[in-house]
C-alpha cells in the first residue's frame, strides 16, 4: 500500500474495507480522490468474492467535505460540464451493501458520503453536519434530502440553515447512525457486522438493500412494485432453495450466492 495513494482498498475473505487516506487535510473530498474512490467502489462491486463494502476515514475523521481550495473559483458550467452530480452517483449505485465507519468529522459533503452508504457506524468522537452554509453555498449532493428523510424536517431545517454540527450520541438518536462504539472498536464493529451480512444469502442481501433504498426514494405503490419484483426474482436463486430446504430439515443452511 502506497502512501500516496488517496484511496486504499483492503480486502480480506469477502469483505472490502476502503479507507479515505487523505489525513492532512481530513480527507478532503477532491475531485482526484473521488476518482479514485469510485474506481475502488466499482472494482469491490465487480469482484464476485466481494459481499460487503467497510468505507472509513480511517480513525481520526471521516471526511470533512468537498474540498474547498479545489471548488472555489468552479462556475456553474464547469461543474456541470465535469459531470461531478453523476460521479457522486455512481457511489450510490453500488448493489452491495456499503458501511460506513464514521471515526471523527462527517461533515459536508463527508455526511453525504456517509449517508449514500447503508448502514453507519460511528466512533464516540465522531461528529455529523452540513456546515456549507457558513462558505454560502448549500449541501449538493443530497444533503438537504436525504438528511431530511434521515432525522426528519425540522432538525435537518437546523442543522442546514444552522450549519451546526451534532454529536455521534445525537446523530444516533436522531436514527442516523446504527451504532455508536468506542474508538478502538469501531473497524472490529464494522467488521463484525460486515461478516454477518456477507453470511446471509448474496443474492437476497442485494434484492434487498435495492428494495429499501427504493422505500425512500420513491412512492409507496412504486417501493412496493419493487418489492414484489424483487421478491420474486429470488426463487430462480439455488440459495433460495437451499434456505427453504434447510429450514423444513431443520439444518443451517449452505449458502452458495447462486
Ligand atoms: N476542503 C479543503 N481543505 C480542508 C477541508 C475542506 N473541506 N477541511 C479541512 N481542510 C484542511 C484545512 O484547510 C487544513 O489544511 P492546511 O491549512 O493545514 O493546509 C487541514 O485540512 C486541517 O484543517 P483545520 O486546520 O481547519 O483543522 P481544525 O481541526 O482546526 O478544524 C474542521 C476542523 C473540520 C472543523 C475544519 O477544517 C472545517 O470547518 N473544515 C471545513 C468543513 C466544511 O465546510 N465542509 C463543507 C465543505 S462544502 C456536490 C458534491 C459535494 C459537495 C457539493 C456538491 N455535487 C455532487 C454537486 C460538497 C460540498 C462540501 O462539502
């Protein structure tokens, strides 16, 4: 692993773990390293032996937001032009489960991050918020809607015109963070919660995470057209039959990802 590289991927069993490496200017989102960010993220969904994804910072911070020296005399065309809204995206289309272990400042565009991930894990220190305000700008990629839809309107309506930060504690209460653990077992939380997703059935794990994702960005009868599609699609699976089967056996299952 080289120090220069912004993005480090670590892959052990079926887990990838892709650390922001960044330190000095807290992960500072630039437009290098989102490049190289996405290309981790596509590579770990077009590997078949990969079943989960662990996003960190690494310990100390998450990520502090788009960086700002680099974004600082953009122009509405250039952003346009740079495409930036779709690569941000492609994070988001990612089908396998993405967790995120949130070590010190999510901020910005670093909370954006973390909320385009699934699940998210956060230290005791860590802190949350969308301070784009204070640099007169507003969150640009889905700040002011999927934190909305997170902690609901009126402390999302806070913490954007606020530009305020919240606690991991509070974060957690306001249900947008799963779990919050003490710093030194953050990444052994993650893991483990990495490991008992990639033990369920890897078909079943995508079908679903694709049918919650749908719950908050679409309407009720569309979330629940995708549900039953989804649903169905999983009986041409092996590992469907094999579940059911083991269950009316009474033994544990052998999943195969078939
Ligand atoms: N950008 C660039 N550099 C940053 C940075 C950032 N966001 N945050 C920190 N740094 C750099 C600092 O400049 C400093 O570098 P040097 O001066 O040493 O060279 C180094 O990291 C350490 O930072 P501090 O000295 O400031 O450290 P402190 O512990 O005193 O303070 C802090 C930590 C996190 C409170 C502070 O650094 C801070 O307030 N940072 C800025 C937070 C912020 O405003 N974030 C929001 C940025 S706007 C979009 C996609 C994304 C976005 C928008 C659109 N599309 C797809 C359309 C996102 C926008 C944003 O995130």
């Amino acid at each position: 692993m080289s120090d220069e590289r912004l993005v480090l991927t670590e892959v052990s069993g079926h887990i990838a773990t892709i650390t922001l490496n960044r330190p000095k200017a807290l992960n500072a989102l630039s437009p290098e390293l989102m490049d190289e960010l996405i290309a981790a993220v596509e590579a770990a969904d077009a590997d078949d032996s990969i079943r989960v994804l662990i996003l960190t910072g690494g310990p100390k911070v998450f990520a502090a937001g788009a960086d700002i020296k680099a974004m600082i005399e953009s122009s509405p065309m250039k952003m346009h032009a740079g495409g930036i809204i779709a690569k941000w995206d492609r994070i988001r289309s990612c089908a396998k489960p993405i967790i995120a272990a949130v070590g010190g400042y999510a901020l910005g565009g670093g909370c954006e991050l973390a909320m385009m991930c699934d699940i998210i894990l956060a230290s005791e220190s860590a802190q949350f918020g969308q301070p784009e305000i204070n640099i007169g700008v507003i969150p640009g990629a889905g700040g002011t809607q999927r934190l909305t839809r997170a902690i609901g309107p009126y402390r999302a309506m806070e913490l954007i015109l606020t530009g305020e930060m919240i606690s991991a504690q509070e974060a957690a209460r306001y249900g947008l963070v799963n779990h919050v653990c003490p710093a030194e077992s953050l990444m052994g939380e993650a893991r483990r919660l990495a490991e008992k997703i990639a033990s369920r059935p890897p078909m079943a794990v995508r079908m679903a995470k694709d049918a919650v994702r749908y719950a908050a960005e679409t309407t009720l009868r569309e979330g629940l057209e995708i549900e039953k599609r989804n649903f169905y699609m999983l009986f041409d699976t092996q590992d469907q039959k094999e579940g059911m089967r083991a269950f009316i056996e009474k033994r544990k299952p052998e999943f195969t990802g078939e």
